[in-house]
C-alpha cells in the first residue's frame, strides 16, 4: 500500500503505536492523491505496519498478516479515504483452490476475498470501491530463490509452470496493471469482486 517514495520520507518502525498509524496513514493518502486531488485508490496486502500486541491473541502468524493487519489498515483508512475511492485487497488463487499443504495461508485468502465482498455493501453509501486481485504463481526473485536453489526445486518450478493453463508464471508487471485497472476510472462501475492474474489456474 505504502509506495517507496513515502516509506523513504516516513519510514515505518516496528513500535508503531495506533495514533502513530494512524496520522502515517492519513499522510500517506495526502501524498498519494497531492497530483491529482482526485479519487484515492488504497492497495492493501498484509497491512500497512506491524502491530505487535496482537500476537498475545495467539493467531498464526499469516493470520496476523493477511487477515487482521489488513483489517486494521483499512478501518483506520476508511476515515481519510474520500468518497469514491477505491480498495484494492490482495488475495490469491488458493482461496479458490484446495490445495494441499495450504490450509491455513488459504483460509486467510479467503478471508481477504469475504472482505471485499462484504465491505462493498458496508461501503456502498460512500460508494467506495472494494474489490480484490488474487494473484496466481508469479515469478518474483523470491520464488526463484526458494525454489530453485536446489534440483528438487527447479522440478517443483516446471511443475508450477505446466499447471497453468497459459503454460507459464505471471510477472509482478501483469498483477499491477491488473491492481491500476481495479483503481482507475476504467473500473467505475466493478466493485466487490474477485480479479484473478494467474493464468487460468483457479478457473480450470
């Protein structure tokens, strides 16, 4: 959500207290919107900071992320985002999927995917947008490094590949022009729904 530019000017530090968050999160949408003076779009993927007293809940730690510090970014939002803005919710296409080994990270993708649904109609009398992108396999440095370090590795990630229908991993490219259609103008008239970039893998 936090471009680099700000995170340069306003860097957020661990011991980030809620007032704190709150006034970064107000400065940053002032920073976001200082060009056009327009409709904001707000992206949120495992929210904006880290909330250490969380933790003492006990949740998974993916859980913390994905579900309540997305939670938690967007309500302390919501009161600088103007009307008409749009938000834009990372998902994945294992909310879609029953994949195995991927029980707990896909709960938490389909819980991201219930909030897009259910804050379209909390949000309607603002009419603010709310929609998500569920990335499918992407071919980031990450993913290179953990898979393919080892031959094992490098098997999993053809095997990746071959699974998607289009026959190949996506590019952080295509996922973010698919996160600046949902926030432009184009995207009017969509909200509450559900963008997959992964190649047809969740439809097949």
């Amino acid at each position: 959500m936090f471009g680099k530019s700000f995170l340069k000017q306003q860097p957020i530090k661990k011991n980030t207290t809620h007032k704190a968050a709150s006034e970064l999160l107000k400065d940053y949408l002032a920073f976001s919107m200082r060009d056009t003076k327009k409709t904001a779009a707000m992206f949120s993927e495992n929210g904006a900071f880290e909330m250490p007293y969380l933790a003492d809940f006990g949740w998974p730690t993916q859980f913390l992320g994905s579900v309540k510090g997305m939670l938690f970014t967007v309500q302390k939002a919501l009161p600088f985002l103007p009307d008409g803005a749009s938000i834009i919710l990372t998902a994945s296409v294992v909310g879609s999927k029953g994949l195995p080994a991927n029980s707990v990270y896909s709960a938490t993708k389909a819980a991201v995917r219930s909030f897009a649904r259910t804050w379209t109609t909390d949000l309607k009398a603002r009419r603010i947008r709310v929609n998500a992108v569920s990335p499918g396999t992407i071919d980031t440095p990450g993913l290179n490094r953990l898979l393919s370090t080892t031959e094992a590795g490098e098997q999993r990630l053809k095997m990746l590949s071959t699974s998607v229908p289009l026959g190949r991993l996506g590019s952080p490219d295509e996922v973010a022009r698919a996160v600046v259609f949902l926030a432009s103008d184009d995207s009017n008239f969509i909200t509450g729904t559900e963008l997959f970039v992964g190649g047809g893998f969740a439809q097949v």
